[in-house]
C-alpha cells in the first residue's frame, strides 16, 4: 500500500483561489508560510508570475517569458505564517479569478557549500522541494540542493539577463542529459552538456555546464528543484493512446495539482488543478499554461484529465496531452495520499 510520511498535503502544497481587488489583499488558509508563490490569472489574459522567499519579497519572475528578474512592490510584498500579502498589481487585478499555487520549503535559506559552487540553499527535506539561488562562473560545475535525495525535475533561470528557463527532468524518456525551455513549446532535446553537464543529479548535487542560461559568469541564478515523496509528489511520464479512455497513471495518491509536457514534439506545459474542474466528478476539465499567459480555458475533449485517488487518467486526445505516438513528462501533487500513515484511505470526487 502507498502509505506516507505526510498524511497532510496541504501542509506543505496548496491551491488558493481568489479574486482580486486592485487594492492591497493578504491571502490566508495556506497552513504555512509559502517559500514559493506561482500566481497565475484564470479570468484574464496575464503573466504566471513567480516569487519565492529565498530571493525577497517583491521579486518578481515570469515562467511565460525569459525577462530578467524585475522588482514590483505592488506583487507579492509579504510571506506571512498562513499565506501572503499582495498589492494592486497585476497579481490583484480588480476583478480577475486568480490562482496561487504554494511551497513550503525553508524560508529565505542558508548556505551550502557542498558543490564546487556555492549557494544559498531553502530545502524541506519532507516534502522533497527546495530553491537554490547561486552566482554563475561560465565554467562547468556542481551545486547543492539539501534535499538528501535526487531530484527528478529542476527548473532554472538566469535573473541578471533576459534568457530562457531552462528544465531538466530524470522521468521514462528523458534525463539531465536532455532539456526542454519552460517558457517555451519545445519538445525535449539532446546535447545538454552545456546546461547539466549530461550529469543526473546526486542525492546531493546537480550539475550545470558553461552555458549562460543557468551559469553566466557573475549572474544570479534561481532553481526550484523537486523529488518524488511518497504519497505526496511524484515526477515521471507515460504513453498516450489516442483514446478517450486513456492511459492511467498510478501516483499513489489523488492529485491537487499536475502539470504535463509532451516530450517528443513541441507542445505547451499544461497546468492542472482539481479546485477549478466545473464538472463536479472526477474530470479536471480546465487547464492553464506555464509557457503563455492565455486564461483558463475548458477542454471539450481534448485535453481532460480524471482525477483518481490513486492517480490521473487521460480523457482526451489532443496532442498535448494523449497523442497515440506521444511521451509525455508530469509532475503531480497531492491533494491527498492513497493511504495515510494511519491507514486512511483517500477517496475519488
């Protein structure tokens, strides 16, 4: 059975829905106090905007885009001990339906100096999720990640210049000696000796090459860097199947929150989240993107998914999601374990 060390997801991964006021707002009822804050509109056409405490309060990044790092008081200008604090900017549009996926990792951070190159370091070592901040050195190298197990998917970028995100992931078809842009539609390609040096990560270390896009001599750069825990996170990949009654995939636990990338051909990463499904059952029905700034939009067939308490079953065909010649790379949170370490069981919608 899938039993867990954390029968209480929501204490270290949550969904808020909210709706803005173009004013000055605190969101509560996180359960903890976030050390990563994705907010992305669901009403209306906006940037995924991203801050975490290990860079500051009001420093603000975008995963649809490759801009620097920019400063915006009117963002997120406050972690608190039960969710945050934002101000009147496009985070808190009057108005708009919005969504603010969390992370508990370890506050602002300390430093690691176990790699080659130095870092500061805000790791749970429960919840298998941490942020790395570092200074490029254009010369190949290795980084802590404190998470004493290897992650299997870490999202870069540079904050000093405008340049891509860069992914890597150690799931069914890829590993770190492939990588893919966040920001970007394009199918996970080879040759990434200057990105991850064609090295998996370590229990405690990942690699990076020369190149400027995660290791410019001089540049700041963040990495959010996440393994699988049992009965809480899980990072991997599956076939499609062309069908409405698609493939399964097991996770050993319900899903809160997916996000899904074709591997093989160029595709967007979907978000999914089953607080937002208008069908009432199992179907997760709506979906965003981390490489565009559209709102949420409804699949009528094509790109659904059923959440399971035991996983996720693909419910249509579109290409992004279940294509019959189609590898497709996940990463998934729970909203609660198939079997908690008191033995209760989790139940579908």
């Amino acid at each position: 059975m899938a039993y867990t060390t954390i029968p209480k997801p929501s204490a270290y991964f949550n969904t808020n829905l909210y709706t803005g006021n173009g004013s000055s707002q605190t969101i509560t009822g996180l359960n903890f106090e976030p050390s990563w804050v994705w907010i992305k509109s669901r009403s209306n056409t906006q940037n995924n905007y991203l801050y975490d405490a290990v860079r500051g309060a009001s420093k603000q990044i975008y995963s649809d885009t490759n801009n620097a790092e920019n400063t915006d008081t009117g963002g997120v200008n406050a972690f608190n001990s039960d969710g945050f604090t934002i101000g009147s900017s496009g985070e808190n549009a009057n108005g708009y339906s919005q969504v603010a996926w969390t992370w508990k990792a370890n506050g602002s951070g300390s430093s690691n100096t176990v790699g080659s190159i130095n870092s500061t370091v805000s790791a749970n070592t429960t919840s298998g999720f941490s942020i790395v901040k570092y200074t490029g050195t254009q010369s190949a190298g290795t980084i802590g990640h404190g998470l004493g197990i290897a992650p299997k998917m870490i999202f870069l970028k540079n904050l000093a210049i405008a340049d891509e995100w860069l992914a890597g992931a150690n799931g069914g078809s890829v590993d770190f000696t492939t990588y893919a842009y966040l920001n970007l539609t394009n199918a996970f390609s080879g040759n990434a000796s200057a990105f991850f040096n064609d090295t998996n990560p370590t229990s405690t270390l990942f690699s990076v090459g020369n190149s400027a896009n995660i290791n410019k001599n001089g540049s700041a750069i963040i990495a959010y860097c996440f393994s699988n825990v049992q009965g809480f996170s899980k990072i991997g990949s599956y076939k499609g199947n062309g069908n409405n009654n698609g493939s399964f995939t097991y996770l050993g636990f319900k899903p809160a929150f997916l996000i899904v990338k074709r591997t093989d051909t160029g595709n967007s990463w979907y978000v999914y989240t089953g607080k937002t499904s208008t069908s009432g059952g199992n179907l997760t029905d709506k979906y965003l993107e981390a490489n565009a700034t559209a709102a949420e939009a409804t699949t009528t067939g094509e790109y659904g998914f059923n959440f399971l308490s035991n996983g996720f079953k693909a419910t249509g065909t579109g290409g992004g999601t279940n294509n019959s010649s189609g590898t497709y790379l996940y990463m998934a949170f729970a909203e609660n374990p198939l079997v908690t370490s008191t033995g209760i069981p989790a139940t579908a919608r």
